[in-house]
C-alpha cells in the first residue's frame, strides 16, 4: 500500500513539473519579453520569482506591489490562475525588464546571489484504506 501511495505522489509530481517545463515556454513566448518563474532564497527568505534574461531574478509578490499589480506569488497557484492572472505577469515582466538597464530595484536579484529551490511542494495524497 504504501509503495502504491509513494508511486501516486511520484508520478503527480513528474506530470506537475512537466506541466510547469511546458507552461512556462508557453508564458515566455505569449509575454513578448521572455521570461521563467522559479522559487528562490535569499538571505534566509524564501520566495517565487520571475527570472529575466536568463540572469535576474525578479521577487514576484514585491514587484507586483511596485508595478501595482495583484497576482500570486507561488508557482502551483500561477498555474492554476494562469488564464486569469497571465496578463498582469506579462505585464510585470516588461516593467521590470524596462528596470534592468538603469538602477535595479532592491527586490530584484542576480541568479547567481539566490539559492534556487524546488518549485513548489508537492501536493500530499492521503489515503484510507480499510
């Protein structure tokens, strides 16, 4: 049983990660500025993250506040919110890509400063048998 409760989980995560490797060359490409969401730390504080050019890391949940934006910052809810909220990332991606050339704004990271984390974590299945 739990070796059947272990391959669930196993397999949900792969289609999830999967889902999310072909979700965000989707996001990239309609945003007109490509872009990648990803799940850093930074000084001990975890958070989502858009990714521009490859090399900034860009705080979701304060750059939407910059950008006066609502959306939410953790990945599985991006997803699942993505026809809804899609826009208002494409639209923080090009505001901010806009930021990158002159002075950054402190909520914006060089990848190479974060430590990168999984994506999300994965959802618990709880089975009853009896």
């Amino acid at each position: 049983m739990k070796r059947i409760h272990l391959v669930l989980v196993a397999a949900a995560t792969c289609a999830v990660i999967i889902m999310i490797m072909s979700a965000q060359r989707s996001f990239a490409q309609a945003a007109g500025q490509p872009f990648k969401f990803g799940t850093f730390q930074y000084q001990g504080r975890s958070f989502g993250a858009l990714v521009l050019r490859d090399v900034y890391v860009v705080d979701i949940a304060a750059a939407a506040k910059a950008d006066k934006q609502t959306v939410p910052s953790d990945l599985l809810t991006i997803i699942e919110q993505w026809d809804s909220v899609g826009d208002r990332f494409k639209t923080i991606a090009r505001i901010e890509t806009g930021r990158l050339d002159g002075k950054r704004p402190a909520y914006v990271y060089d990848l190479k400063s974060v430590k990168t984390l999984i994506p999300f974590q994965p959802p618990v299945f709880l089975n009853a048998a009896g």
